[in-house]
C-alpha cells in the first residue's frame, strides 16, 4: 500500500540531494579547520604558480631592458620589491580563500542540519508503519 | 500588459515542461555562436574551421557545462592564433591559465559570461552584459566579464595585425613578443570597456540590492547612465572614440533586453506593498511584502459534444 506522506518526504529529500547535495556532503565529511586549510595550501600553490609565470612574462618582456643596464645592486632592490609584492598578494588572495571556504563550511553546516531533520521525519514515519503494522493512507 | 504577463505564464510552463531538451539546446546554439564567431574573426587553422570538427565540439559542449565549453573555446581560439602568432598565444594562454587557478579555483560557475560578453561586443550591444549581470548576478561576476572583454579586443587585435603579425621576420621572437604587450597595454578602449563594464555592474547591483519601490528599474536606468557617462569621460580624459551613434542605440537596446529579463525574471506589484512589524526575544523585524505578479495561463478545453465521425455512424446504423 503506498503512504502518500511518506513519498513526498522521499521526493523532498531526493530533491534536496540533487540540489544541494554537491555543496553540502563533500564538505561535511571535514573538520572547519581541515576544510578550509585544504583550500588554503591549493590556493597558496596556485597563486606562487601564477606568480612564478606572470614574473615570466613581466621577465621576458622587459628582457632587453634588464640585460642592457645590468646593475646587481638595483637588481636586488628589484627582487625586494617582487618579495614584498608576492608576499602582500598572497596574503590577500589567502584572506579570500579564507572568508570565501568558511562561508561554505557555514551554508553546507546550515544544510546538513535540515537534510538531517528531514531524514529524521522519514525514519518516524517508517517506525510508525512499523507500529501500525500498514502503508498508512490508501492514495 | 495581461497578454504579456500571459506570454510568460505560457514561456514559463513550456521551460519547466520541455527544459531537458531545452537546455541542451540553448548549449548548442551558444556553442554554435562562439565557435562560428572564432572561426570567422580569428579562423586562421583550416583544419580546426572544418564544419566536421566544429559539429562535433558544438555537440560535445551541448551535453556538458559551461566551464568545458569555455575552456574548448579558449583552446580553439588558442589554436588558432598560434598558427598566427605563438608569441601572441603563448601570452594568451598563460593568462588563460592564471585566470582559471585564480578565479575558476573557487568554482563560481560563472563561465559562460567569459563566451557571452564577446558575443554580446560583438553584436554592437556591450553595454547589455553589465546591466544583465547587475540584475542577475553578483558582484565577482566583474571578473569574468572584464576577462570577456580582454578576449573580445584580443581577438579584435589579431584580427587586425595578423599580417604584421605573421610576416615580420625582421624582429627576433623577443622583439615581437615586447611588441605584442606592448600594444595590448596600450589599447585604451579595452580599459576603458573594463572600467565601464565594472561601473555598470557595480551601480546596478547595488541599487537592485536596495529595498525601495522599482529598484530593478532604477537600477537599469541608473545602470545605463552609469555606463554612458564613463563612455564620455573616458572620451575626454584618454582620447577613446566610441561612435555616438553605436554608443547610444548599443545604450537603448540594452536597456530594453534588460527590461525584458527584468519583466520576465522580477516582475511585482509595488501597488500592493504591505509592511509588516512584529518581535521576538531577540529581533525587531520590519518586513516589507511585495507581491509577485502571476497570471496563470487560461487552460481552454474544447469538449465536442457530437462528433462528426458518430453522426455519421448513427446515420449509417439507423
């Protein structure tokens, strides 16, 4: 016999999967800590790797300039400089990566507590079939 | 007004009813789009113009999201240019690169403005996206938008230069390489479109954030106007002409397709706003309600009462 009210809990909790369940389970299965310090080690290897080639093309690009007045001292203050402004732009691009995953962690936290009542209420509806010994109402 | 909202009613119900194959389909056609456009602005690789090849990426982009559309199209596009230019290129795609780990790293799934903002300069109406993406999206879409426009003038560029570009052999690879940059960086307009589309979607999306009555519309119109004026700023200050002509019928025609989207995605009765107070233990709330508006399409059934086919059975029996 088919329970209405519990088919449409079914379909609401499939549905819910389907939207949600990309965003919230994959991220659930860390800790706040372990989640967003994952992105944040992928983000600080992605960004020096950005950095490395924008440097080569910035490099290669003023070639014939850095060749033609080769002066170590200033090319030292140079490098002083590209460390600073590696070192301000990464830190930057680590705050956004920060703010940016702990938002997630909070949406996919928020959205596993209400995938978790909805399962909840699925799992009464099937102990009260249990006790009454039927489906429930006849469609 | 009634057959319009009607319309959507209709155009709604027909999305939700047919949106498997609908969706594939708007796929194949953007893909179609972009590839068609590539191939006729910057088609300098015969092998990759080949309607076969072309067929089959529209129908693998068809079935697959936009982020593996983009980035086909980014190396189609890569492909061609190199046949070209491989200093051009290779700049091309290291900043392809660097924009993906950079931006895509957070998946915002946003990378079909990256196709649609050349479409959109393309078809002489730039200012649209910036209105459309104010309404729709959030404030990071300036990223993909602005790397859109950075395509759109590449493209303009190689287009323009592949003479140069493919016959100078009196420059060594540096000296063409220093060449290229240096033109890139010193195309105002492209920096001026960045600017303006940044402005647009900042103003836009700013004002539709704000909880007053036609704030959508404002914002279009404060949108527009926005855009316009650093169009005429930029005009003084950098020297960058944009045909007026161009300038003001791209303005209005984009004001329209953003009133269509506004009317079809926002449309409420302001008339109808009701506020609402109430408390408790830890909040004030004051709630302002504004109704949608919602026809629902008039559903006709046409019930034959006698058929021609029984009359004429009967009349045989009889």
């Amino acid at each position: 016999m088919l329970n209405e009210e519990k088919i449409k809990l079914m379909t609401s909790i499939g549905l819910f999967e389907k939207r949600e369940g990309r965003r919230i389970f994959p991220v659930n299965r860390f800790f706040r800590s372990d989640y967003i310090g994952r992105y944040l080690l992928k983000s600080f290897l992605g960004y020096t790797l950005c950095w490395m080639l924008g440097t080569a093309l910035v490099v290669v690009y003023k070639a014939e300039d850095l060749l033609s007045a080769f002066d170590f001292s200033k090319i030292r203050g140079l490098a002083g400089w590209y460390g600073i402004g590696y070192a301000v732009g990464l830190g930057g691009y680590l705050l956004i990566t920060c703010v940016v995953y702990w938002r997630r962690y909070e949406y996919a936290s928020r959205g596993m507590k209400v995938y978790m009542a909805k399962l909840k209420r699925l799992e009464k509806r099937y102990e009260m079939q249990g006790r009454t010994g039927h489906g429930g109402k006849r469609l | 007004m009634m057959a319009l909202l009607v319309f959507r009613g209709k155009l709604r119900d027909f999305y939700g009813k047919y949106d498997a194959y609908l969706i594939p389909l708007i796929k194949l056609s953007l893909s179609l789009t972009v590839f068609f456009l590539i191939n006729t602005n910057v088609g300098y690789m015969d092998k990759l113009k080949s309607p076969a090849v072309m067929a089959v990426l529209c129908v693998v982009c068809a079935f697959l999201p936009y982020g593996v559309m983009s980035f086909l199209a980014g190396a189609v596009l890569l492909a061609h240019i190199s046949s070209v230019s491989l200093e051009m290129a290779l700049i091309l795609a290291v900043l392809m690169i660097m924009v993906a780990i950079l931006y895509y790293g957070f998946q915002p799934g946003d990378s079909y403005l990256l196709l649609l903002t050349p479409i959109f300069f393309h078809l002489k109406i730039p200012y649209a996206i910036p209105l459309l993406v104010g309404l729709s999206g959030s404030l990071v879409s300036v990223v993909p938008v602005s790397c859109g426009v950075f395509l759109y003038y590449i493209i303009q560029y190689v287009k323009q230069n592949a003479g140069v570009l493919t016959n100078d052999a009196s420059l060594d690879i540096i000296q063409k390489y220093t060449q290229v940059i240096r033109n890139m960086m010193s195309n105002n307009l492209m920096m001026v479109m960045m600017v303006t589309c940044a402005v647009g979607i900042l103003v836009v999306y700013l004002i539709r954030m704000l909880s007053v009555d036609y704030a959508w519309h404002i914002a279009i119109v404060s949108g527009a106007l926005a855009q316009l004026a650093v169009v005429f700023v930029s005009d003084f200050l950098f020297d960058v002409s944009v045909p007026m002509a161009e300038l003001l019928v791209g303005t209005l025609v984009s004001m329209v397709l953003a009133a269509v989207y506004n009317f079809m995605i926002f449309a409420v009765d302001y008339s109808r706003t009701e506020y609402l107070q109430f408390q408790d233990d830890d909040y004030y709330y004051y709630v302002k309600a504004v109704p949608k508006i919602t026809v629902s399409a008039p559903d006709v059934k046409v019930q034959k009462i006698n058929s021609a086919k029984k009359k004429r059975r009967e009349f045989y029996e009889q």
